[in-house]
C-alpha cells in the first residue's frame, strides 16, 4: 500500500538573483516620504518672498529714519524765518524770481513721471520704465537749473545772500533744497545704470530694481512735497 508523503513547497530562485527577503509586501517595504515634498524643503519660493518684503521693509524704514533729520533742519529753518520777519530791523522783501515757479512746476511733473515709470517697472515692460526714468532725470535737472537761474536773477537785481533777512533765507532754502535733489538725482542715474545694463534680466535683479526704485520715489515725493511748501512760505510770507 502506497504510502503518504509528506509535500512541502519549496522556495525556488535562480542561482544568479541575489535573494531578498520579503517584508513589505508584494512592492517591498514603503518608502519613506520625501523631504523635498509638501512642506518639506520650502520649494515653493515662500521664504524667498518672504526675505524680499522684508529687505524693502527694511530700506522704507531706514529712508524714513533719514528723513526725519532733513525735517527738522528745514522746520528750523521755518521757525527762524519765522521769528526774524517779526523783527522789522532790516528787513525788506525779496520779490519771488519768476523761475521758481518753472522749477515748481518741473518738479511736481517730475514726481509724476516717476510714478509712471514705477508703474512701468510693476508690470516688466522696461522700454518704457526707462523712457520715464530718463523723463523724470531730465526734469530733476532743470529744477535744479531753474534755480541756479532763480538766484541768478536776484544777484542781477543787486540782492544777494547777506542784503537782509529774506533774502538770505532765499538762498539758503534753496540751495539746501537742491543740494538735497542732487541725492535723488544720484539714486535716478543708478537706476537707469541698472537698467542699461540690464541687472534685472534675473528674478533677483528685478527684486532689487524694485526695491531701490520704491525708496528712490519715497525720497523724491518727499522731496517735491517739501519744495510746494518752502515755495509758498517765501511766496506768501512778505
């Protein structure tokens, strides 16, 4: 009579495949989630952003720090001006060259070209950010020509810096005010630099452009809005 035997399956591989075990399943053992996925290595370009806010926050707040002294110096001014035409001993009105008001008018236009170059430079058609660049460049320079001429016309009138009381706070507005604008003319060159060299073809160079350009214009409009109001004080306080 024929005898049971005994079956057991046997595990066979080919002698040239290294044998592995099997511990995970028919796909092997799960692999472990990557870290460069979600919210693993920050690819999203989130910190990067981040950093970039923060740089511009950074350069709108020195600028501001830098504004306050340049403030004081010229509500001094003011306030000097102010206390000396209360004394009549010496005094005698200085009658408004009519180029200040040429060179008001060139500067308010100057603050709107600027904007519309920044808007230019916003929306990266540089042809025409650097077309209004170059406008407003052109524009701060013939203020500060118009001035030289203003003054002009009072040393052709025999009125110069020490003849009295208004006509030195004359000189001495405008010339501070200019020597001002020649630091923001300094920062519109560099950015036309920028721009002719093309610095902002990377995405970097373009967070940089931007970021100069935004204290650039603080700086200006600053600038602009000062000059209206030192213009109507020596305009309509005889």
């Amino acid at each position: 009579m024929p005898t049971a035997l005994n079956t057991e399956t046997v595990l066979i591989h080919a002698p040239d495949e290294p044998f592995e075990p099997n511990t995970g399943g028919p796909q092997g053992p799960p692999e472990e989630p990557s870290s460069r996925g979600r919210g693993g290595g920050g690819g999203d370009g989130r910190g990067d952003g981040d950093a970039r806010r923060k740089s511009a926050g950074m350069g709108l707040f020195g600028m501001r720090i830098a504004l306050i002294p340049i403030t004081v110096l010229f509500i001094a001014a003011a306030f000097i001006f102010y206390a000396r035409s209360r004394n009549n001993i010496n005094w005698q009105s200085v009658p408004m060259p009519s180029l200040l008001w040429l060179s008001t008018t060139l500067i308010l236009m100057s603050s709107w070209t600027l904007e519309r170059a920044r808007a230019g430079l916003r929306a990266d058609r540089y042809g025409i950010y650097t077309r209004w660049l170059l406008r407003t460049l052109y524009l701060g320079l013939g203020f500060l020509a118009s001035q030289v001429l203003a003054l002009q016309q009072l040393v052709t009138h025999g009125l110069f810096m020490r003849h009295n009381p208004h006509s030195s706070m004359v000189y001495i507005v405008t010339s501070s005010h200019g020597l001002h604008l020649f630091g923001g003319l300094i920062a519109l060159a560099y950015l036309l630099l920028r721009a002719a060299l093309h610095l902002h073809d990377s995405h970097a160079g373009r967070a940089t452009t931007r970021r100069i350009s935004l204290v650039t214009a603080l700086y200006w409009h600053f600038l602009a809005g000062l000059w209206v109001c030192l213009f109507l004080l020596l305009l309509l306080w005889q």
